[in-house]
C-alpha cells in the first residue's frame, strides 16, 4: 500500500512547520475505530507515531506522499492518561541525522506546556 492510500484516513493534522519540527493536532472524530483504545495502548501509540511521523515529513517535504515507505525503528514511553492524545510536536529527521524522529504527544488544549503523555522516537 502506498502512504497516498492510507493518507485518506490519515487522522494528523498539520498546523505548522519549521526547519527542524512540525506541529500537529489529532481530529479524532470518526477517524478509525481503535482511538476509543486506552491512552497507553501499543496500537494506538503505533498509529498515532505512523500518521504522525508521515505527515510531519510531507509537511516538510521531506518525503513524497505516493513513495512507499515502512517506519523501521520504534520506541516509545508514556505515562496513564484519561484520554487520548490531541496534539504533538515531531522532530523531522534531516540527511545527517539518518531519517531518525523523536514525536511527542500531549493531551488537552494546544500548546499546553505541561510535560508529554507519550514520546515515540525511531527511524523513518
């Protein structure tokens, strides 16, 4: 499958764009039906790091939506959380940095300060 396919139920939304970070916010309404899964929950973290880290790198142009790609490395952290993640930071990777990311994701309103309920890192 390629990423232009999967993009048409792609649930990241990009809100803006700077050398080196993308910022996001999630619309989760109807999007897919696993995000009622548990904040923590290894499924969710993993589309939230897939639409995430994709769409931060088309947005930087990083990369094409219609290449085919597979995000080969993935970590992640979090902490328990009520609800799902709404918005996120993405550091995008750049050639001297061997496609590496580190995405981090908050809950509540945009641009709270307070500390991420998840952090994924890995490479593209």
């Amino acid at each position: 499958m390629t990423n232009s396919l999967a993009y048409e139920r792609n649930f990241a939304r990009v809100t803006s764009v700077t050398h080196d970070r993308v910022h996001l916010t999630f619309d989760t309404e109807d999007a897919w039906p696993w995000l009622s899964l548990p904040a923590r929950h290894p499924v969710l973290l993993e589309k939230y790091q897939y639409f995430g880290v994709l769409s931060a790198v088309w947005a930087a142009k990083l990369m094409n939506p219609a290449d085919i790609t597979a995000l080969t490395e993935f970590h992640w952290s979090a902490v328990d959380a009520a609800s799902a993640p709404s918005f996120g930071r993405c550091q995008v990777p750049h050639a001297d940095q061997g496609k590496r990311y580190r995405l981090e994701l908050f809950g509540g309103p945009e641009g709270d300060s307070g500390p991420p309920q998840a952090v994924l890192w890995g490479r593209a």
